[in-house]
C-alpha cells in the first residue's frame, strides 16, 4: 500500500459507519474497517486512537464555536454572540457535503447506549466551553453560565433537526430558528416565575 493515502481519515470513518450500520458497533473491529477503507491497520491508528474516535475524536466544532463567540462584536447580546457561533458551525462544521455523514453518524450513537453517554459527556464539555467563552466577554458567571446552558440547547436541537435525512434546510437557519424557540421559551419561563 502507499505511503500516503489521500482521505484517508474520511475514508476510514466512512468505512467505519457503512459497518456499524452493517454489523453494529460492538461486531466491527478496528481491521474491519481499515479493510474496507482499503488501508493498513497502521494507517487506522495514524488518524484515530479508537473505534470510538472516528465518532468523537475531533472536536472541531467546539472551537469552531468558541472562536465565533469571541469574534461576535463586543456590543452584541449574549445569546446574539452565540447566533454568531451556530453560524460558523453552519459555514464550517454542519455543511451540505457533511449531512449524510452526519445523520449516519447520529444514528450509530442512538442505537447504543454507551455511545449516547460519551455524546452526552462531550456537549458537557462543549457547554462548559461556551460558559468560558461566554465569561471572556466580560458577563457575569451565572448569565454565562445561563448563555450557554441556552446555547448549547439550542445547538442540540439544531443538531437533531438538520441531521433528520428529509432535511434540506441549511444548519445556520435551523440554528437560528432554534435559539429563537429556546429564548421564547426562557422568556415563558421567566414570566411564568413572575406571575
């Protein structure tokens, strides 16, 4: 085999779904899926630690997302500056060409309970990223912590709903929609506690 393998690493995680789909999680070896991809088990292991990194190894997107936070202007709102986040998620991240990938990737995890708890504990992480973001931009703790809390339901249910195969819809719009209902509904809340 070459030296070099071009996409390698997007041709090993789309191995690597085709046969969790196939013959589920647990019965996939890490040389199932380097046989598929038509590559060396070395190579599997110059890109991903484990089976499990193909579905949560990178994170570009939790610093995709904090680097919009801080670059939203100054004067903008807090869940504002988190608009400015899911956009770039949208421009970089969740992207047309990824949409498959993604709702392949979505299904894996739901289908196994161990997997749903490393998604769980990796938006943990995520949020606890957006709080600091959030705090770097001078607001009090508990509204940062709030923002983010908001935000990063926000992110979920955008996540859920682009990632549906009938949807065509561009991520940034369904974020956008999303934290539009996650602040309607805070401001429910918020009025309910009033009254």
């Amino acid at each position: 085999m070459a030296r070099w393998e071009p996409n390698a690493s997007q041709r090993l995680a789309d191995a690597a779904l085709e046969l969790f789909a196939e013959r589920g999680y647990e019965n996939t070896t890490v040389l199932d899926i380097a046989k598929r991809a038509g590559l060396a088990k070395s190579t599997f292991f110059r890109h991903f630690q484990d089976k499990r990194a193909v579905l949560f190894g990178e994170d570009a997107l939790t610093g995709r997302l904090v680097t919009a936070i801080a670059a939203a202007p100054a004067e903008a709102a807090p869940l504002e500056a988190v608009a400015c986040g899911l956009d770039a998620l949208g421009r970089d991240v969740f992207t047309p060409a990824r949409r498959a990938f993604t709702a392949r990737r979505r299904a894996v995890i739901d289908a196994h309970p161990d997997l749903q708890e490393r998604e769980a504990l990796k938006g943990v992480s995520l949020t606890a990223s957006m709080a600091r973001a959030m705090a770097h931009r001078d607001l009090p703790d508990l509204v940062a912590r709030a923002t983010a809390e908001l935000g990063s339901l926000a992110l979920k249910i955008a996540y859920e709903r682009w990632s549906d195969v009938g949807n065509t819809d561009e991520f940034s719009a369904i974020a956008r929609q999303a934290l539009s209902e996650v602040r309607a509904a805070a401001s429910i809340c918020a009025g309910a506690a009033r009254g």
